[in-house]
C-alpha cells in the first residue's frame, strides 16, 4: 500500500478534473460519495481487478448530485476501511491509495491494477467465486457468467478444449482423403513423424484420442463435423444499410446463410458469400484493367480464419456459431471468446500470445490454411493500409472478439474522407481522450493529434480539460 506525492499526485488531481468535466463514469473509473462514510465497494474492486487495464475509484464525488465535490467524511479512516475490504478479496489485492485536497475539500483516490489471468478471477471470500466475481461493462459492474468464469478455470488449469472428443465421435465422420492428405503432409514436414504409423500420427497431431475423433480432428479432417456440434458453423447476413433492419416488405436481410463444413471448407464458402455480396472496381494499371474487391480478400480471409482458429470452443461457448455481417460500410467478423490469457488489444500481432487452440492450430498449418506465426492480425493491418482503408477496428468485449473492417478509404496524404474539423468538434462536444477521437474514426492518436487536435487547440476551437498539462494521461479535448 503506498501514499504517494509528487507526480503521482498530480496524476490524481487531473484524474478528477477529468471526470469533473465529463460527469460519467467509465469502464476504467467509479466514483463513490463518502461524506457519511466508507461505501461497499467490493464488485468494483472484482470488476477493475479482472480486466488487464484494471481501474481507478474517486471517493468523494457525488454521482446524485451531478458529480459535485463533496469530500470524504474522514479520509484515515476510509483508508483503513477500503484495506479491510481488499483484504476481504481472494487474492487478496493492494491498491495504491492517494489521499487528494481538491478545492478545498479532501477526496481519496484508489487504482486497483488489473490482476494476470492466472490469478483471476478476483472476489470477495464471503461471496464464493460465482456469485462473488465481476466484470465490468460500460460503468457497470456485471456478474461473471458461466463462459467468462470457464474461460479463467480452462487458462489456469490448461484445458485443452479442441483435443476433447464429443460423445458422438467416431472415426467413420473423418473424410479419408482429407485424412489421407494430412498424414502425407505430416510425415513429409515433420521428420519425427515420417517413420510412424499413420494412427499414431493422428494421434500425435491431437487428431484423435482414445481412437476416436477429436473436437479439432473433426473440425480439419472431416466434410460435416456439424453432425457432432450442429453450431460450430458460421452464419453470414448481408444488410442494406448501415444496421439491421426491415424493408418495407418486412425483408431484414438481404442474403443469409449457415456456412457448415470443415474449417477449410467454411472458409471458402465464406470468402464465397463476401464476394457475392460486395462491389469490386475496375482499375487501370498501365495498360491492364483489374478488378479490385471492395475489401482486400486477403484481410477479410485471416479475419474469417482467426475467428474459426482461435475462438473459444469450450463446452459454453461450442453451441455459438461464428458470425460475419456484411454492412454497406463495414463487414463485422465475431466470435465467441476473448483474447485467450487476458492479454489487451495492443498486443495483438506484437506480442507471444499463448494460443488457445494448440492442436487446431497445428493441424490447420500442416493443412495450408493458417499459419501459426502470429501474422494474422499485422497482415490485416498492412492489407487495409495498402487497400487505402481505414484502420480494421479490434474489440475484445465480454468473451467476444470482433473484426470490423470499413471500405470506407483514405484520401490524399492519408486523410480519412469522411474525418473533417467540423466532425471532430461535433464529437468532442463531450470531452474526449485522444484515444476516443482515434478509435472513433479508425485512425492512429499520433495522426488524429498532429493533423486535427493539436491544430484546433491552437486555434481556439478545442480547449483542454488540464490546459497545464497537454500530454496527461487523462487529458480530455472538447468544443469550446
């Protein structure tokens, strides 16, 4: 537990500037009235301590009362109190706590950092891990549901979930030439595995256990694995606007269907219903026309094969398909599970991510349908930024993960079309972090703020919550 100074300190005074301003609570902040003494606060401290950015708590602000600065009733105590509940919490978790004099009143700020995944999920004893654990969404603390709860029990203790065998495996579902194919590309790459009997490189592969099908050896080695898991597909819908509605015939989609079949297979057919259901555009190349595909195949490919090699295929998750959603702007990729270890969006394609699906994986690489180099996801960033595109959108949700690419393309100099001065000053009519701005309209902070941001700030037309400090972490930019 540490008391700091210095720039901690400031650190917390601009915290509460900021939310002064913005007068709402985030994923990453709560705020407590205590002017009658110490609130319960043991959901937040589950909630901020079971996401990897963890969060911050502001004692001494006034939801009710539109965020006013009330003060603590007695800052010590509220201290030793806040540490009796963290104490409370299995594991028990440490918070770094500041105690704050703001406008002449003393507030106390708490930030919980967020736990490893091997130690979640955080809760307080009394409560047991079901009905004691939380996430957070929005500003709200959520219970932890069966799928999220699993999703930490199968990390810790290693399940291995694409090597389970389903109660109606058998070994007539394979399809002996794709089984055949993969034995003969095994055996010529692998030199391990040349010299052994072709069942036991099944079984080496994860392929098969026990001499029965697995979850992943269906998935890559057999023509209709829906047979053992009906949901294991993906379902595709085309729309004709910017969200899901009905024409005036009472029509919502405009092409819908269940892609079923191996994961090679689902794949193709996907790619299939994407074509069908985009434009492509005719470019001269010197003296060669070419058709160019609204998005670029290879992009929308890995969002499609990421989604089918890495979803969570856990026993609460097996019953949900894939799903892909073609917008008139957009096309959206989902799938159930989050990134696997609780890492964040930023290591995506820059970090040694542990992989969820080892033997699926394994087996789809041999196959030539993905590659196990972690390329995936810099490939789609690259594709999308030759193609002209904005940035693909990468979100990480409640034990969903999304892929939203836009066709929406870049103009001269990099500049999005559809981003202008007049819209940033209409999105920042509510303080925004550069962070906000950028996710909002697919483009990098460093972008937003050298060509938009720092630009109106010097003109007058955007002011800073902390004028004092313009690179704080909490820095908000809103209209003036």
């Amino acid at each position: 537990m540490s008391h700091g100074e210095g720039i901690v300190m400031s650190e917390s005074e601009d915290l509460i500037k900021s939310v002064l301003l913005r007068k709402c609570e985030t994923p990453n902040l709560e705020v407590k009235a205590a002017l009658n003494g110490t609130p319960k606060v043991y959901d937040t401290l589950s909630s901020f301590s079971n996401q990897i950015d963890g969060g911050d708590i502001v004692f001494g602000i006034d939801e009710k009362s539109g965020f006013s600065v009330t003060g603590v009733y007695d800052a010590q105590k509220l201290q030793k109190d806040l540490v009796k509940q963290c104490k409370e919490m299995q594991p028990e978790i440490s918070p770094s706590i500041e105690v704050v004099t703001f406008d002449g009143k003393t507030l106390v700020v708490a930030h919980v950092g967020g736990m490893p995944m091997g130690m979640r999920p955080v809760y307080r004893k009394t409560a047991g891990i079901t009905r004691g654990s939380f996430v957070r969404s929005g500003d709200q603390d959520i219970h932890m549901n069966a799928a999220e709860l699993y999703e930490i029990e199968a990390f810790k203790n290693g399940y291995r979930d694409d090597q389970s065998v389903p109660s109606l495996s058998d070994n007539s579902m394979l399809d002996p030439d794709m089984t055949e194919d993969l034995i003969h590309r095994a055996k010529g790459e692998r030199p391990h595995l040349a010299k052994r009997p072709d069942s036991e490189v099944l079984r080496l592969l994860g392929a098969v256990r026990d001499e029965k099908p697995t979850l992943a050896g269906l998935m890559t080695l057999s023509d209709y694995p829906q047979q053992a898991y009906p949901n294991l597909c993906v379902t595709a819908i085309a729309v004709a606007g910017t969200h899901i509605s009905q024409d005036e015939l009472g029509n919502r989609f405009l092409d819908n269907k269940t892609i079923e079949g191996s994961i090679a297979q689902m794949i193709e057919e996907t790619m299939l219903f994407v074509r069908r259901n985009t434009r492509t555009k005719s470019v001269i190349k010197g003296a060669v026309r070419e058709n160019v595909p609204e998005y670029p195949e290879s992009a929308v490919r890995e969002i499609v094969t990421n989604a089918l090699m890495h979803r969570d295929y856990g026993p609460y998750s097996n019953g949900t398909p894939v799903r892909v959603v073609i917008y008139s702007d957009r096309i959206e990729c989902s799938n159930p599970g989050g990134i696997y270890g609780g890492q964040s969006i930023e290591d995506l394609g820059r970090a040694n991510i542990q992989t969820r699906n080892p033997a699926l994986v394994s087996l789809l690489e041999i196959q030539g349908v993905a590659e196990n180099r972690h390329s995936g996801i810099p490939v789609i960033r690259d594709e999308m930024k030759k193609a002209g595109l904005r940035p693909p959108i990468f979100r990480d949700e409640r034990g969903s993960f999304s892929v939203t690419l836009y066709n929406e393309p870049l103009a001269s100099q990099n500049r999005p079309q559809s981003l202008s001065e007049e819209v940033i000053l209409d999105f920042c009519s509510a303080p925004r972090s550069r962070q906000e701005i950028a996710e909002r309209f697919g483009v990098t902070t460093a972008y937003v703020a050298r060509v938009y941001l720092n630009p109106l700030v010097q003109r007058g037309l955007l002011a800073l919550t902390i004028p004092d400090k313009p690179q704080s972490k909490n820095q908000r930019f809103y209209r003036v």
